[in-house]
C-alpha cells in the first residue's frame, strides 16, 4: 500500500488547491430575444442559434400558451426596433 514519505504541509496542500474552483458561467445575449444564454448553447427561450432556428419551441406548446409566447415575443421585437441606434449599435453592425 501506498504511504507519503513526507508530512505535506497546508502551505504545500493549499497551493496545489489554489486554481480549484468554480467559476461563474460566462453569459452572452441571445441575438432573438435578448435573454442570457451560456456562449455557444442554443437559446432554450426562443431555440434559435447564430440567428437559425434550431429548436421549434413553440410546436410543443398548446394553442392558447403559442399565442401568448409569440405576442412576448412581437413585443420585444418592437422594442428593440424602437430603441435608437448607440454608437456601441453601430460598432456590431
């Protein structure tokens, strides 16, 4: 059976510890509807990815809860057609 030769100290132990630990997921906007998604993930709001729509989100809702999905979704889209052009709008373009 395997025995350490030495006493590690917690100096040693907590250095080697030091780069163990969990991080905060990096966020991106979804291009569709605006809301925080892991980078390189398709939207699980909207399913659409890099601006394709790769998930059919709405086929698997009833009729009365598409139509309630579809008109949040129309209201966003106006917004973001209301708001003016930033410079920061026009750098991404």
């Amino acid at each position: 059976m395997a025995v350490p030769k030495r006493h590690k100290t917690s100096s040693t132990r907590d250095q080697r510890r030091m780069h163990i630990f969990v991080t905060a997921p990096v966020l991106t906007v979804c291009s569709k509807c605006n809301k925080p998604v892991k980078a390189h993930i398709v939207c699980k709001n909207c399913g659409y990815y890099k601006g394709k729509e790769i998930i059919n989100v709405l086929g698997k809702l009833t009729k009365k809860e598409r139509k309630q999905v579809e008109k949040e979704i129309r209201s966003t889209e106006k917004e973001q057609q209301d708001k003016p052009i930033t410079m920061d709008g026009l750098s991404k373009r």
